[in-house]
C-alpha cells in the first residue's frame, strides 16, 4: 500500500500556501480545488468563495482531505507552481515543493523524470547549504 500524505504535511502545506499575507487569495485557492473536484467527482466542503467562517488555511486543508492522495499530491504541487506564490514566497513553496516531491513522488500519475524541476532541486540544495540553521 502507498503511504499516503499525513495531515500533519497537508496541515503545513496548508499555512505556506495560503498564508495571510503571502499565500494565495481565498478564490484562487478555490479556483484550483473546485476545478480538480469537479475533473474527478469529488464533492469539497468548500467549493465557492467566500466559504463562511473558516479561514483561507483550513479551507484549503478541509477541501484537500476530501482528495485522494494522488490528488493531493497533484494539487499541492500546482498550488506550489503558482505565479502568485512565485514572487511572494518562493524560498518556501520551493521547499514545499522539493518536501512534497523527495517524500511522495510516488503518489504522482507522471513519470518522476518528467515532473521533477532539476533545477528547483539544485537551488534548494544551495539554500539548505547556504542556510543550515532553516532545517532546524
């Protein structure tokens, strides 16, 4: 059996992607979960915008439980590639990213070779190196 996603990681993933002043809005996180929803007959607590009186984080968090882990995987990993989170918090959606891909990638429907940013992979190694004290 595959290991799926704890909640503990979609807990964290939750606060870096929708973080509340540089995460993502609440609509465009609905925008991604609706539509992967509506592609696999998913039903989400949230699927509109404004969701009532949950935050942005918990939201995100109660929509991606409703997901199967491959889905999961799926979105976070779009979330992470957002142009929005690209220049308001790239240090650490890249670490998600490389996070979610080095412990998961098995969960994912594309070839490994095919999906994983060599590139990302490098600059995080050169952050990690350059930065020890942030892995503690």
């Amino acid at each position: 059996m595959q290991q799926p996603i704890p909640p503990t990681f979609l807990t964290n993933a939750c606060e870096i992607l929708a973080h509340t002043s540089n995460g993502l809005s609440g609509s465009e996180i609905i925008a991604v979960t609706s539509r992967h929803a509506f592609e696999n007959d998913v039903d989400i607590p949230h699927p509109t915008y404004p969701f009532g009186m949950r935050n942005k984080r918990t939201a995100l968090f109660e929509n991606l439980m409703e997901f199967p882990p491959q889905l999961q995987y799926t979105i976070i990993k779009e979330l992470c590639k957002h142009s929005k989170l690209k220049r308001t918090s790239p240090r650490e959606t890249q670490q998600l990213l490389v996070k979610l891909t080095s412990r998961y990638s098995h969960l994912n429907n594309s070839d490994l070779s095919k999906s994983l940013d060599t590139k990302l992979v490098e600059q995080t190694k050169h952050w990690l190196d350059a930065y020890p004290s942030a892995l503690s």
